[in-house]
C-alpha cells in the first residue's frame, strides 16, 4: 500500500529492471523511495524476456558487447555490479537457473521469479510503487532538499486523479521506444531535453529484418526454418542462427546484426560456415558423383531451403547429375552459399525490437553515479541512455549495473 506522504527521498519513473534495481539499492541505504510507472503493471519486458524465461545476465561481459557513442561510458557501472552480484541475489531468493548457449544465464521455469524477487525486495525494503501514472511535469523547487515536484495523473477506470509529490532524487528509468505495446516510449528523452540533455539519433535494434524483393515470397515458404550462419554488416561479424519468417529473416545472428545496420545497407551471409563448398563439390564430381547437386548439398543445409533456391541459383543445373557440372558453375554455385549478399527493405520496427539504439547521450551524465552533471540530484540509467548491449543477457546486465550504482548515490 502507498502511505500517505507526497514527499520522497528518491522517486523513480519506471519499473522496469534499471528502476526496481536503483530502488532496491536506494532503500538498503534508508532512503525513502517511491517508483511510479506509467503501465498497468511493472516489469511487463522482464516477464516476456528470454522466451518468458529471462535471460537475466551472461557470465561475461564486457564494453565491447556494448554500442554507444562513449565506448568506455559503461565500464565503471559494470565494474561496480559484476554477473556474479545479480546471480548471487537469484541464489538468495531460491531461483533456479541454467547457463546455456554463449554463457547466456536463464531461468528454469519462469521469468516471474526474477519480477517477483525484485518486488520482494522492494517489499522487504518498504519502497512504494504506484502503476497506471501519467507524469505531466517534472519542476525543479528552489527548495535545496526537495529539488524536483512531480505533477501527475492516476489513471482510474473511468476518471484521473490528479497527484504531486515532491523528492530530493528524480531517477528517470522509463525505457526507451521499443516495444510500445509493454510500455515504451520516448518520454525519458523529453525530460533529458527539458534539462538540455542532448539525445542522440535512435533506431530499432535487435530486431528481425523485411524483404520485399524477389525473396520475399521464398522466405515467406520457408518460414521457420533456421541454419547456422555468419552475418555480417558494417564490418561487424555474427556466428549464430538465422531464422526465416513470413516477412524476411530473423534469428540470433540477424538481431545482432541489426544494430549494426542502416537503411540501406546490405547484409552478408555464409549459410555454410565450417566447409569450403568449392572443394567439397569438385571431390565430388572427380569421385563421379551422379546424384543431383540438391541431394549433395543436403548434409550441410535444409532440405526445403535447397527446394526453394535450386530454382534461383542454379536452376540449369538442377536436373544434371552433379559429375556432369563444370568446376566453374560449382565453384560459383559454392561462391554462392558462401556469399550472399542481401539488402533488407526495413526492419519490423520498434514494434517488436528488443531495444532501442540510441539514446540520452552519456556527455551529460557520470558514468559513475549515473548522475546528470550539470543538475545535481537528477539521474538516468537503463535503456533510455545511449547504451545499447548485445543479445544474450547483456541488456538486463546494463540494466542492473547502471540501476545499482545510480541507487548508491540517490
């Protein structure tokens, strides 16, 4: 239950995995901490993370896994809240997890454990959270304990109640544009400005890709296939799992790789990653191989895959057994496999990335203390920052680290 008092050591807008952490840590320092998300419920992206099993850390991690402006910005935080602290506070509460592919740390059964020992926490720490609130305003007081007052609309089921509360720590933890439909939106960046913050350009990352040329009706018959690929874009390089959908591709390597892409670049993938094909196919047409070219090619890639695209890259050569092919059509065909290039037409948006690029940038803001420079008492931390990890817990890992030490200094 929310006591009765509007004024607050700590207040933090959102209750996403950055806010519960800084509360957490705020209120084990006796601070008196009051969070208030704009949703109808908290933790909504931890819940449906990780499949719905949260891939909550990943046993390494470093600032190379990291995009931002600022390369080094995200070192201090991760330095001061390491994988083992949060893997240690799961082991406190019971939960029982697994390390799974490239050291990615998931829950057994259900991301629910992670929300729930986070609001336990809260609980046992006596930090107030309010959901369904609106904050129209956010004004600094001449007052020197009480810098900021709140002004905000509880929304009620058929009508709004207007609340102020006032504290001498605003933490703004409300995420960023991806997935609007769990609550994200850009007001973090309306406050960063409003403090002459500067926000840098953002986009949709670790989301999957369209096409809408000619290989959009072949992925669309190929959905649900995945292979294991090499992706590669900007100079930047992926080895993981590709996945074909109605709409284009998807897949570990292609979320990667989107945060590295820009309209209009193109993409490279090697759907045969651990074989030079070239010289696998000229052993076999010199061993007199009579099968056709799809039958060879079936132990290293899908047998709907090769259906489909026996047509497109060497339909002349689909019916000829493949000892009868000349070196040169294979080693192309190989060339091929190895080497397709691709140019995505867009991605799906924030609708259904997992972050956003981009963000409030790190020149304002302590990389310590998460604290804004240039206005003491008000701090960012999370993903509405220009901070922006890989896939495979590196995320929830900034999440914490930034919540953690922005909590140590509320």
């Amino acid at each position: 239950m929310l006591d009765s008092s509007t004024s607050y050591d700590v207040i933090i807008l959102g209750a996403g995995a950055a806010g519960l952490m800084a509360a957490i840590t705020a209120s084990r320092r006796g601070r008196k901490v009051l969070i208030l998300e704009k949703s109808n419920k908290v933790g909504k992206k931890i819940l449906m993370s990780g499949g719905g099993r949260c891939n909550f850390t990943n046993e390494f991690v470093e600032a190379e896994n990291f995009i931002s402006e600022n390369e080094h910005f995200c070192k201090s935080a991760l330095n001061q809240f390491l994988p083992i602290d949060f893997i240690r506070l799961v082991e406190t509460h019971g939960i029982e997890y697994e390390k799974k592919k490239n050291n990615q740390y998931f829950c057994i059964h259900s991301s629910r454990e992670i929300l729930d020992m986070l609001l336990n926490e809260c609980k046992y720490n006596n930090v107030q959270i309010m959901c369904d609130i609106n904050v129209t305003q956010i004004l600094s007081t001449i007052n020197t304990t009480k810098k900021f007052q709140i002004n905000c609309d509880e929304i009620l089921k058929d009508s709004s109640n207007f609340l102020t509360f006032d504290c001498e720590s605003l933490l703004i933890a409300t995420g960023a544009l991806s997935i609007p439909t769990l609550g994200g939106s850009g007001y973090g960046y309306d406050v960063a400005t409003q403090y002459a913050l500067e926000v840098t350009e953002t986009k949709a990352g670790l989301v999957p890709f369209i096409f809408t040329d000619k290989y959009q009706s072949v992925f669309k018959n190929l959905a649900g296939i995945s292979i294991f690929s090499k992706v590669e874009c900007n100079n930047q390089i992926f080895y993981d799992n590709i996945l074909f959908t109605h709409k284009g591709i998807s897949g570990p390597a292609i979320l990667q790789i989107s945060n590295y892409w820009n309209p209009g670049d193109s993409i490279k993938l090697n759907l045969v990653t651990d074989t030079n094909l070239s010289d696998k196919l000229i052993d076999a047409k010199n061993n007199g191989k009579k099968i056709l070219l799809k039958t060879f090619l079936r132990q290293f890639l899908p047998k709907s895959f090769l259906k489909e695209f026996e047509n497109i890259w060497w339909d002349k050569y689909k019916k000829i057994p493949l000892e009868k092919i000349n070196e040169s059509a294979l080693q192309t065909i190989a060339y091929q496999i190895h080497n397709w290039t691709l140019n995505p037409s867009s991605t799906e948006g924030y609708r259904t990335a997992e972050v956003t690029v981009g963000g409030v940038k790190t020149s304002g803001i302590s990389s310590k203390t998460m604290e804004v420079k240039d206005c003491p008492g008000l701090y960012f931390a999370g993903e509405v920052m220009d901070v922006t990890g890989h896939l495979g817990g590196f995320n929830f890992q900034w999440a914490w680290a930034s919540g953690y030490c922005a909590g140590l200094n509320l």
